[in-house]
C-alpha cells in the first residue's frame, strides 16, 4: 500500500461479500477537515508521536481527494494512508472476532396479476342487400334517313329545286356510306395483310428454326459417327494387337510342349539303353557266379 493512496472505511469493510459492515468511528477526512479548522491539534500532535513512523516519501504531486475533489498536501495523503491502514487492521480484528451470520435467501411471493376482464363482443352491422335491377344494354340506335316528302307546289321551277336539293342529299349520302364502306374495307385489308405478313415471318422463323436444329444435329451425328469409326479401328488395333501376341504365346507354348516331349523321349532312348545294358550286366554276372559254383 503506497503513501499516496486512499481507503475509505466502508471500502475496506465491504471485502467479504456476506461480512457484516462495523461503524468505527468517523470518516478520516471529516476529521481532516476538523483538524485543518483549529479543532484539537493538541490531541492530533500527541496521537502523530504515539504512532509508528511514517511511511516512504510521498509523491510530489497533490493527491486529489475521490469524495470532494479537494487538492491534498503530501503530509495530509501520508497522515490519511495511515489513519486509513489503521482503519483496515481494526476492521479486519473485529470481523475475525465477530461470527459471521448466515442468511438464507427467501424466495419473495410474485403477485398475482389480475384477471384480464373480456372484451365486449363487438356487434355485427348488417348491411342491407338493395334490389339489383336488372341492367339492360343500350342498343346504338341507327337513323334511318327518310326521303322527305315533296309537297306539290304550284310552281314549276320550286319543285325543280326541291327536286335537285333532295338528289344531291341522296348523291352525299351514298358517297358517305361509299367511303364508310372504303374504309372499313381499307382497314379490313390493311388488317389481313397484317396477319399475312405475321404469318409469314412466324412461318420463316419456324423454318430457320428448323434448319439450324437439323444442321446440329447432322453435326452431332456426324462427330458421333467420327468418334465410333476412331474407337472401332482402335479397338481393331489392340484386337490385332492381341491377337499377335496371343500367336506368339501359342507358339513359344508349341514350341516348349515339342521340346519336352523330345527331351522325354531321348530320357526314354536313355532309360532303355540303361536298363537292357543294366539286364546285360546282371546275366553276365549270373553267368559267372554259375561257372564259380
């Protein structure tokens, strides 16, 4: 613990977590306080003697206090270190004297929530079903254009203008209906030429589709018949292959079987010869040992 740090008594009491907290007098800078007043330097002098000796030098710097953020002096920090140290020894004497008392936790009863009241149903409009009245389609209505009447007239020359008047209303007429007619037709044809051109594009795009899917696929035939030829006459090639091979081998095999059957039959020759030179041998001896006797 160095001189310049600072304890307060409730810091040093509080170290066990379940130890209980001892009042032991006031809080050491209340009494510094008291001191710097003028209030019992007497007895302060008298008690800084009657301790033990100060600690090492304290820092150059003022220690500023955590409570009230005043500035101390050096002498104050080492005197507040002390009284602090003091403090601690004491507090940690009566908690090794005192026993430590147990508490046991008490679970505390959770209230009880109240009972949500239920909400009032809400109540159903009925909407009123109007009469649905039946819609009829209004039809175009098409006038027909009536020949008016020609009154008679007296004079000559007003029923030969009404005459004229009425033959041009008809001559208009029918060029209206005449050019109506045009046009519906115009458009009518403009319309199947349309679809005629439609038709034919549809009909070109179908057969260019149908050309590039056949020339695809003669492409794909043709590097499938490619890659069937390469592999038949590979495989030609190791059948030619094996079958050298396997010619070879039943030679040698011809060759070894001729061999052997020559070099038992000359072991044969051998083992005849051997055996009647052998008889040979045997009679001449017994011919011997019967002319000893």
């Amino acid at each position: 613990m160095g001189a310049g740090d600072y304890f307060t008594l409730q810091g040093h009491a509080a170290a066990p977590a379940a130890a209980p907290v001892y009042d032991l007098g006031s809080d050491p800078l209340e009494e510094m306080q008291r001191k710097r007043s003028g209030a019992n330097k007497g007895a302060s002098k008298a008690k800084v003697k009657e301790q033990a000796p100060p600690a090492p030098s304290a820092p150059s710097k003022p220690v500023v206090s955590k409570q009230k953020g005043r500035k101390l002096t050096p002498a104050q920090a080492k005197r507040l270190a002390r009284e602090g140290e003091e403090a601690a020894q004491a507090a940690q004497a009566a908690q090794a004297a005192a026993p430590a008392p147990t508490k046991e936790r008490v679970a505390k009863p959770k209230p009880e929530r109240p009972a949500k009241k239920p909400k009032p149903a809400k109540a159903v409009k009925v909407k009123e079903v109007k009469e649905v009245k039946e819609v009829v389609e209004a039809k175009p209505v098409v006038k027909k254009e009536k020949a008016k009447p020609v009154k008679a007239s007296t004079s000559n020359k007003a029923n030969k203008a009404k005459e004229a008047k009425a033959a041009r209303a008809q001559t208009k007429a029918k060029a209206k209906a005449t050019k109506v007619e045009r046009k519906l037709s115009a458009k009518a044809m403009t319309s199947l030429a349309k679809q005629k051109k439609q038709q034919a594009a549809r009909l070109r795009k179908a057969v260019k589709v149908d050309a590039a899917q056949q020339k695809a696929k003669a492409k794909a035939d043709a590097k499938a018949l490619k890659k069937a030829r390469k592999l038949q006459a590979v495989r030609e090639k190791e059948a030619k292959k094996q079958a050298v091979i396997t010619a070879k081998r039943v030679k040698k095999q011809r060759a070894a079987k001729q061999k052997l059957a020559k070099e038992e039959a000359a072991a044969s020759k051998e083992l005849a010869k051997t055996t009647k030179e052998l008889d040979a041998a045997n009679a001449l001896a017994k011919r011997v040992a019967a002319k000893r006797r």
